[in-house]
C-alpha cells in the first residue's frame, strides 16, 4: 500500500504585511542615505599649510627651491600651492612628476610663486578645495607634499595626509628632514555646498537658532529633515524657520537642484 503525504499550507495572511508602510519606510531610508552621502560629498571649505623650512646640507645652501602641492587619496596631482623656484625647479623632481603626471608639467595655477629663496623661513599657503582648472573636488583623503632643495639634485620632500569633509580639523605632525612646525588646518564652510550647475548655494546663519534664509536658490520646494528621516518642515520660499524643533543637525533638500544642505541649529 502506497501512502501519500499531504501538505497543508497555511493561508497567505494579507493582513500581516502593510506594503505601503514597508515601501514608505524603505524610501525614506534610501532617501536619508542619498542626502547624507549629497550633503557630505563636496564640502567647501580652506586648507591652510604653516612649515618652517631648513637646509638638506646641499652646496648651494642657504639658498633653495621649494614646492607644496596637493594630491588626492588616489596620488593624483591636484593642485601646487606654493612653488618658489624658476630655472632651478627641474630639481624638484618629486614635484615636477606629479605636475608631469597630470599633463601639466610644473603647473601653478593660483599658487604663490616666486624665484629661488635665499634664505630659510616659516612658509605658509592655503588651498581652497578645488584643482588646478578651477573645479571644486570631492570630500575625501589627500596628502599635502612638499618638497626642497638646495643643491643640482633632488632634496628632501615629505607628505601629510588630511581629510576633506565637514569637519574641521587641524594637525601638527612630526618634523621631518627639511621641514618643523608643520600646522595643517582645515576649515570646513558650514554655510553652503556647490550645486550641479556650480553655484554655491547658501544657507545663513548657520548655526544658527533655526531661523535661517537660503541664497542662490531656485524657485520650488524646500524640505527640512531630521537626522532621523523624519520630515519636520515643507514649504516653497527661502525664508525658513524650525525654531520651534530641538537643537541638533538637519538636513535642507533643495528639489529643484537636487542640493542638500547641512543646518546646525543651537541656542
């Protein structure tokens, strides 16, 4: 005798999911985590370099030639800072390859420049977060390089990593062959990002005590979010106001650019 096995299934209890609360959730979640990434992906902000220089013991000695550039995380060459040499800066070699690397040899688009130095002193550059043809770069690691000579060959050169983003930081690493009281200090600008177009949009002041005006804005919806995802404010206008909301970071999406904004609100 053959006995078969019969399987009962348990009836599909509709009831037990709300696809519309899922899908609501899951949308909200996607769109926190779009505004976050948006909102941290291109801070603007300044980058300043202090270093005191010394001699490498070279024949030429006290006078020198002496690069600081920046590269990004990749080790592709960004942009020259400072650069204070003329027909002796063939022998800043670690330089001249990065500039080289780029296609733009030696390239000192709004760098301080000047000719051979001809004695040592404390240096002192800044970066404002874009590259050498003008275009704000993403948030991210990079690595300040400087380089010095005082004779027909390569000197001392030295790197500092440091990160872009919203966060201000300032450090002071070790003195290295060549350069002492290195300071790096980034300044992030917590009142506006660039948009798709290049503009800098805006937002003041910032922190601030929730009351705050948008600039440079185009007409449309303006939404205010918690670092929850919640919405907390909607309105078409570039006057806000979220006083009324606990101190703590928000979010502004700005739709008709698709631009997102970080606000502090503090007392």
């Amino acid at each position: 005798m053959v006995f078969k096995r019969i399987l009962y299934l348990k009836p599909f209890n509709k009831t037990a999911i709300k696809p519309t609360a899922i899908m609501k959730k899951l949308l909200l979640t996607m769109l926190l985590a779009t505004i976050l990434g948006t909102a941290m992906a291109q801070t603007t902000g300044e980058f300043n370099v202090t270093v005191t220089t010394s001699e490498t013991g070279g024949n030429y000695a006290p006078r020198n030639v002496v690069a600081i550039w920046i590269e990004d995380g990749q080790g592709n060459f960004v942009k020259t800072l400072l650069a204070y040499a003329a027909t002796r800066k063939t022998h800043l070699n670690t330089w001249q390859a990065s500039t080289n690397n780029a296609g733009s040899e030696f390239n000192t688009v709004d760098a301080i420049t000047g000719a051979t130095q001809n004695s040592h002193a404390t240096r002192t550059c800044t970066w404002d977060g874009t590259d050498y043809l003008g275009n704000e770069v993403s948030d991210g690691d990079y690595t300040v390089w400087m380089e010095l000579t005082d004779k027909n060959s390569t000197g001392n050169y030295s790197s500092f990593s440091f990160t872009k983003g919203p966060d201000d930081a300032v450090l002071t690493p070790d003195n290295e062959p060549s350069f002492s009281s290195v300071e790096l200090v980034w300044t992030a600008d917590q009142t506006g990002l660039i948009d798709n177009s290049g503009i800098k949009v805006s937002i003041s002041p910032n922190p601030g005590n929730g009351v705050f005006q948008l600039s440079n804005i185009p007409s449309g919806k303006i939404t205010v979010y918690n670092l929850a995802g919640k919405t907390i404010h909607t309105q078409y206008g570039n006057q806000i106001n979220i006083s009324g909301q606990p101190d703590g970071i928000y979010l502004v999406h700005i739709e008709q650019n698709s631009t997102i904004l970080k606000y502090i609100k503090s007392k």
